[in-house]
C-alpha cells in the first residue's frame, strides 16, 4: 500500500473505533445488575471483568462484520488505481434453465449432512450451467460487497462474508457466485472471508466449523478467498496482509490503552 491507502484504511478503523469505544462506555455501559438478573448463578462464580470483556468482544465483531472489511477492501482496491464500489449492483441476464439449475444445484448441496466426500468443483458447474440453452431469459440483479474494475477494464466482484459463515450466508454467496459466472464468463468472483479462524497458512478445513463446504472447496482460491489470499488479491501485492495487520497494531497501540482506562 502506498502512504496515502495507509492513512485512508487507518483512519477508517479509527473512526470506527472510537464510535465503538463511544458507544459501549456512554451509550450503552456494561450494566453489572442486568447480568445478575439474566444470570444469576454465572454472575456469581465468574468475575465481573470476564462479563464486560464478553460484551465488548460480541459488540466489537459485529461491528467489523457490518460492513468494516468490504469497506476497507475498497479504499486498498481504489488504492491500486483501480475504480471499486461497495454494494455494487450487477445487472445480469440468464436463460431460464440457467437460473433453475444454479437453484437447483444450490438447494441439493444444501440438503447434504456434513463435510462432502469430494468437494464441490465450482469451475465444472460453471461450465455444465453455461452450455444449458434455451429462448426464454430472465433478468436478475446481483448485489456485490465490493466491486473491483482493474484498470485494463478487468472486472471482480466480492461476497464478504463471517469467517464462520451460517447456511444461508454461503448458499447466497453460491448463487450469486454462479449467476456473476455464468453472465460474466470473463470476471473474477469470490468467496472471501477477511481471516483465517484455522489460524494463517493452514487449512481452512482444519477447524471445525464445515458449513462452507456444502457450497464450496474452501482451497480453491480461483473462487475462494480466504485471509492473506483475499488481501493481496485486492491489493495486489503479497505484502497487502501483512501491511493491514500492521495498520490495525497501529491502531491498536491508540484503542488498547483507551479501552483499559475507559471500559474496565
């Protein structure tokens, strides 16, 4: 990142920091007499310290799930040189029997129990759905977290979604994967999740959280990005990961003291 997509993506977790720091010590403190009445035996063997830092920490991921990362994903795009936009709408048409058998495969794979044997192989979905004809089409809008056109025209759209994504989160990200493939052979679409939870340089299948793989082979970085993958595809740069962390231990130096002195 250049000094100036530095700043920018430091600001903007700033910002948002100090709304949360705001937030949970005038807008809505911890409240030590709600615990004991929602939790009566928990709040008397488990210190109070433990309650506010829980509170604290469900408040702190929601906000970075509302929007933070695709956020911060279109200032590192934009960055590049690189026109991005987040909530993005794709205007697509499709035949029919395209959009039924991307429901239909979706919906089959969604029904299935457990990890899969083989791993859905999304490339030959693609190409089995856009070899399907028929007269009859149907136009459709797909929204993009964010939305990348690389300066040489090339287009690629993003579904940013939790780390531990639920069955309705992949499905739609599997779908609107399919349709954005299927319409826009040329693009780039993924699956992207900002972190690793199996921890970086591992397997995302190596924690036990498996509902993606319903829907997707979590290795397969040509529609799944995860982590460092996501980052420096956007940034397109091997070091875009990395410099981000440092970013936030930056911010964090400022936030860690604020949050010590302020909340607990």
């Amino acid at each position: 990142m250049n000094a100036e997509t530095r700043l920018q993506v430091k600001n903007h977790i700033t910002v948002a920091m100090n709304k949360k720091i705001h937030d949970m010590t005038v807008e809505n403190p911890f409240n030590e007499d709600a615990v004991f009445a929602t939790n009566p035996f928990g709040a008397r063997i488990v210190p109070t310290e433990v309650w506010k830092g829980s509170k604290f920490e469900r408040s702190f991921v929601t906000t970075l799930g509302q929007g933070i990362f695709e956020q911060i994903g279109k200032i590192i795009a934009q960055g590049t040189g690189a026109h991005a936009e987040n909530q993005h709408a794709s205007n697509l048409t499709l035949n029919t029997f395209q959009t039924q058998t991307i429901e239909q495969i979706v919906e089959r794979q969604g029904k299935e129990k457990g990890k899969k044997k083989d791993a859905p192989n999304v490339k030959k979905e693609i190409k089995k759905i856009q070899e399907l004809s028929i007269d009859s089409t149907i136009s459709m809008s797909v929204i993009s977290d964010l939305y990348v056109k690389r300066q040489d025209g090339h287009e690629e759209f993003y579904s940013f979604k939790t780390v531990k994504p639920n069955k309705d989160q992949s499905a739609i990200a599997k779908k609107n994967l399919l349709y954005l493939k299927v319409a826009k052979p040329e693009c780039d679409a993924y699956f992207g999740l900002p972190y690793n939870p199996a921890g970086h340089g591992k397997s995302y299948g190596s924690q036990s959280h498996k509902i993606p793989y319903k829907y997707f082979d979590m290795d397969d970085n040509r529609f799944v990005l995860v982590g460092s993958d996501l980052w420096n595809r956007i940034g397109q740069n091997e070091d875009t990961y990395d410099e981000l962390l440092e970013i936030f231990d930056e911010v964090g130096q400022v936030t860690r003291k604020r949050i010590k002195v302020e909340y607990f």
